[in-house]
C-alpha cells in the first residue's frame, strides 16, 4: 500500500480495511506499507495508523513499512508489541525481498 501526499488518519485506515477485506486479499496478508510520499505525519495520526496497520485485529501477518526513521519505527514497535513480524525500511525493493524471504 504507497501513500502519497496529505491524508488524514481515517481516510487510511478506511483505504486499508477496505483493501485488505477484498475478496481476492490472502488473510492474513503480508503487507508493504509505503509513507515515503506522504506530508508530516503528526503524533496523533501516526498513532492511529500505527494501532490499526500493526494492530491484532488487522488481517496481516507480516508488515514491511518504507518511511521516514521515526514513523517507521513507531508502526514497526507497535506490530513487534502486538506480536507481528514487522520491519522498518528504507528502499521498496529491500523491504520486497524481506517480504518474500529473498
């Protein structure tokens, strides 16, 4: 999932609920979350994102996110908190082999 320019947090996390409960989406997913595009993450939306991408009630058993050092560490403790193996990025194409196991 890329995510460019300004957002708000529930336009995310309704795009995300809405992506990873398609019929065609392997549940539990494996996800690449991308906010490398995206404007200043505020503390109170990186939150939000962070509880519900690495949240327990969100389908996705592994999460790669590509973003800036502190926002990527914020989702990626949360996943790690709440059981996920997650992983925090720098390049796509790194956090793709990670993913896959390349």
């Amino acid at each position: 999932m890329t995510v460019d320019g300004d957002f708000t947090a529930n336009e995310l996390v309704r795009i995300g609920r809405a992506g990873l409960g398609a019929e065609d989406v392997i549940s539990p997913a494996f996800l690449l979350l991308d906010l490398t595009g995206t404007a200043a993450i505020g503390d109170d939306r990186l939150q939000v994102i962070a509880d519900f991408f690495a949240g327990p009630g969100t389908p996705v058993a592994k999460l790669a996110v590509v973003a800036g050092r502190d926002v990527a560490t914020a989702i990626v403790e949360a996943a790690t908190a709440s059981g996920m193996e997650s992983d925090s990025f720098t390049r796509k194409v790194d956090a793709m082999d990670w993913l896959l196991g390349v």
